[in-house]
C-alpha cells in the first residue's frame, strides 16, 4: 500500500517536471532579447550620430568650396613662430607684398588677384596655371591663398622644393624678397647668390632693436634739421 502510493506520488513528480515551463530560461532568453535589443539600439544611434557628424563636415565642406562659409581656425597664427627661418623683416617684407595685392581687403589672395599679381610680375599664367599654384600651397582647400599659405611658398623656395619652371618658383623669383637662409638644404642659386642684409642667425629682439636705433636716428634728424631752419628764419627776420 505505502508502495503503491509512493509510486504514485513519484510519478505525479515526474509528471509535473515534464509539463512545468522552464521559467528560468524563458526568463534567461527575455533578459537576453532585451540585452540584445538595447545594444542594437545603441549601434543605431551611435551610428546615427557618425552619419550626422560626417554630413555636417562635408557640407561645410561644400559651403567653403562654393565661398559661402570661411574654414575654422584652429588656434592663432604667428608667423614669426612658425616660420623660424625667416627673420622679422622678411616676414614684414612678405607681409606688405600680400596687403598690396590683397585688393579685396578681406585677408586671402583669391584666383583673380593672384592672376594680376603674376601679370605685375611679368610671369602670367594660365587659368589653370594660377589654379595649379594655389594648390600646391592651399592647405585648407577653401582656392584662395590665405597669409600662411602665402608664407609657404617662400619657405617650399628656400627649402629647394618647388620646381624650377613653376609658378610658384617664379613668384618667388620675381618678388624681390630675399629668403635665403644659412643652413636650408637645397636651397637655390638665385637665393645663395643674393646678399643677405640680415643674417639669419640674427635674433628677433636685436631686429626690434635695431628698428628702434633707426626710428631714433630719423627723429634726431628731424629735430636738427627744424633747428637749422629756425636759426636760418631768425638770421633772415634780423
């Protein structure tokens, strides 16, 4: 009798394990779903996101090219900084060749004003020429020289790397402007053959200094030369 019963209650055991749900797993697969889900969610957004970044960057892009927008500057540009082998007065010298052809007052040299620039030199070029030119040095791709990329293509000329035959070379040629340096490899003929009126070795204070020295000795001349016309005006009213 307990035999039978005992048997009876193991089947019913038995029974109930092989119909029950297996409720840990359906709740393993849920969390899991859930878990799944989510990081699919996730991908998408980030995903998004990157998509979103990225088509901004190419229309400002697009915008820079067309000239509607002006490309970021990053941090401030100091050319007595970055170009160290030039000195103070060759960068003045660069400075005010760029303000002169910078006919738009807007602080780049675009395509028809470097166009006027090499007929004033007497070397002009093709359109595609002039184009050429810019993109050698056009850092920011915006087709207009900005005064870094200006400084550029005397540094690629002192540093031997511009092609002889070039636009950029016979900008360089024909610009009056002495960049020749101690010290650059591959430098060319032209720049070692010219006298330097400034070594490059001098410092950027003695160049303050000696420009000081010069506005000094102006002023002292003109103090000497009112002096002689008053006693030459008082010896006259005698």
């Amino acid at each position: 009798m307990a035999s039978d019963e005992l048997t009876q209650k193991l089947q019913r055991r038995l029974l109930l394990e092989e119909t029950e749900p297996d409720h840990g797993g359906e709740g393993d697969t849920t969390r899991g779903d859930a878990e799944q889900q989510q990081e699919g969610g996730d991908r998408s957004a980030m995903t998004a996101s990157a998509d979103s970044e990225l088509s901004a960057k190419l229309s400002h892009r697009q915008d820079i090219n067309e000239g509607t927008a002006q490309p970021r500057q990053a941090k401030i540009f100091n050319p007595y900084t970055e170009f160290k082998e030039f000195t103070r007065r060759q960068i003045k010298d660069m400075e005010r060749m760029f303000r002169l052809y910078d006919s738009g007052k807007d602080g780049y040299i675009d395509l028809m004003e470097l166009k006027l620039m090499m007929e004033k030199l007497g070397a002009p070029q093709t359109h595609l020429g002039l184009k050429n030119m810019i993109k050698e040095v056009d850092e920011d791709f915006d087709g207009k020289l900005s005064f870094r990329e200006f400084l550029l293509i005397f540094h690629k000329a002192a540093a031997g790397e511009l092609e002889e035959d070039s636009g950029l070379m016979a900008l360089a040629k024909l610009s009056e402007i002495d960049v020749s340096t101690e010290g650059v490899k591959g430098a060319k003929n032209f720049f070692e053959a010219k006298v330097q009126a400034l070594s490059s070795a001098s410092n950027f204070e003695a160049e303050i200094k000696a420009e000081q020295d010069e506005r000094k000795r102006e002023e002292e001349e003109k103090r000497h030369r009112r002096a002689a016309f008053r006693e030459l005006k008082s010896a006259f009213s005698q």
